[in-house]
C-alpha cells in the first residue's frame, strides 16, 4: 500500500511518498520526500520512479533469499524483482482488472494441464457469462467452478483440513470423470497408480494432509517460494483424491504466494510434460530441478502479465 503524506512544518507543507509492505511475517517502509505541495498523486509518482522504489524493496528483501535454493540463483532474483515491479506497476496504473485476465490464463492452462479442450474464446464468454454452443459442457462447468474455487480460494480458504475438502467440492461440484462418473466426495477410498507409481494407501492420507498442515503452520513465516513450492509437491505425493489433485494443488501453491503478495503463478499447459517430470525429480531428491522449474514458470507468467497490462 503506498500514499502521499504531508508533514506541517511552521508555515510549510512537505510531502513524502510512502509505501509500507509485509515480508515474512516483517513490516517495511519505504519513505521518499517529494517537496513543497506536490501537484502529484501517489500513481505518477510511483510510475515515474518505478524502477528506484522497485529496486529499494527488493534490497529489503534481498537478505531473505535461500542462498541454495538453485543452482544459480539469478533467476529467482530475477523473479523476485519482477514481481515487486509488477505489483507497483498494476497500482501505478490502477490496472486492478488484471488480476481477472490472469485469472482467465490460470485456469485455461491448469485445466489443459488435466486434459481439457476448452478453447479461449469458449472460456471468455464462461467469464462474461454468455450463452457458449461447446458441445463439451462438462469442460464448460469445469471452467465455472474453477472460477468459483479461485474466489473461494482467495477470500475464505484456511490451511485447514475441512477448507482443503471445500476447494475439491467447489472445484468438482456436478463435474464427470473420464470413466463417466462424477467426482467421488472426500478423499479417494482407493490407491490409484500416477506415473506408474503407487499413490499413499487411502487409510493414510487424512493423517499426511494433518502432518503437511502441522509442517505448513510450523513454517509459514519462511521464504515464501520456496515454502509453496515445497508445500505443493508433498501435497501431489499425498494426492488425497481420485481427481483434481493438480488444479487443487497449484491453487494452493498460489494460497501460500498471495501471503506475501506474489502476482498470480501459471504452470503452463506447455510445458506439462516437464511440469510432471520436475514433481517426479523433486520426489526423487533431486529438488533444485524442481526448484528451477517451478521459477521458471513464475517468471513465465510475470512476462505474460507484463505483456497482458501492455496491451
């Protein structure tokens, strides 16, 4: 949250720029002198010297950067400092109605990822609720509940188990499986086989996820990208469902994001394969590729929101 603030001194008026932020459980400030009764707002201000206020935030929160995190780490600098100028960018412009197009992109890519069809013009008019002749109407309701879980997500969503269950229920309300039947309640009651591995025997996963929430609520105040993307992928071993363990899953990566206010993550529809091979390799011990992987599709979808607020 950034605002002009003006100081009385004697018979003066000073003004001062000033932006306040969380980082880790920590509160920052940044606090620029503007002058003598600035004819400015907050937003040509924060336009004008995007990149200095840009750059002062990021060498606040440099020091909490994993040193090993990669194997080199200028990507995940890179990320971090996109991230930052996308976030003072979108409030520069008042571009709140961003937020609702890389929501659109989110959800074309994460159900791509699970085999669906549905092309972008089809998923706008789910946006825009209009009529759409898409002869799939089950991939039509799947955009629409992938939207309700997004709102769910993002305004009622606790790291509790009951709020994990609610996430799969919106997100597959009235939905039909491949097999033709609709998405069984609550936790799968079966194993199921995934990349021709095993999946946790049923009688375990309630006491995994409550482990996954105890660890998650134990380290919640550690670096945020590397606490969702390990949050995700011991979520996809636990795979609690017979179906929606990936939109779930990466819905909550984006939880855990939004804490300390990272623009929303895609994994793109693209880059599948190697997606579910970096979760393979991550699970193996191998995690920096994973690591790598994962930032590269953040720093992915920071380009595509540069170039959605461009157009």
């Amino acid at each position: 949250m950034s605002y002009i603030e003006q100081k009385q001194r004697k018979a003066e008026t000073y003004a001062y720029f000033v932006k306040r932020f969380s980082f880790m459980g920590k509160q920052y400030k940044i606090n620029k002198y503007i002058g003598k009764k600035p004819l400015v707002t907050k937003e040509r201000y924060l336009e004008d010297n995007l990149e200095g206020i840009t750059k002062q935030e990021f060498e606040l929160k440099k020091p909490f950067f994993p040193k090993q995190l990669l194997y080199h780490n200028k990507l995940l600098k890179k990320v971090e400092y996109d991230a930052i100028r996308l976030n003072n960018l979108v409030e520069a412009k008042q571009a709140n109605w961003i937020e609702a197009e890389v929501i659109k992109e989110f959800v074309y890519n994460s159900n791509n990822i699970e085999g669906s069809k549905l092309p972008k013009h089809e998923l706008e008019k789910v946006f825009e609720n209009k009529k759409s002749s898409y002869a799939n109407k089950n991939e039509i309701l799947e955009a629409k509940n992938s939207i309700k879980a997004y709102n769910y997500l993002k305004n009622d969503f606790s790291f509790s188990m009951r709020s994990i269950k609610k996430l799969y229920y919106v997100l597959t309300k009235d939905l039909v499986m491949e097999t033709g039947d609709y998405y069984p309640k609550g936790f799968r009651k079966s194993e199921i086989i995934v990349g021709n591995e095993p999946t946790l025997p049923p009688k375990e996963i309630k006491k995994e996820l409550e482990n996954l929430l105890n660890w998650y609520k134990k380290n919640k105040k550690t670096y945020s990208l590397k606490l969702a993307y390990d949050f995700h992928i011991r979520y996809e071993a636990i795979h609690p469902f017979r179906d929606g363990n990936g939109r779930t899953g990466r819905l909550i990566m984006n939880k855990i994001l939004m804490k300390d206010n990272y623009p929303l993550m895609i994994v793109f529809k693209d880059n599948k394969n190697a997606y579910f091979n970096s979760i393979k390799q991550g699970l193996e011990g191998k995690t920096k590729k994973y690591y790598q992987f994962m930032l590269e599709q953040q720093k992915k979808s920071y380009e595509l929101t540069n170039k959605l607020l461009k157009s």
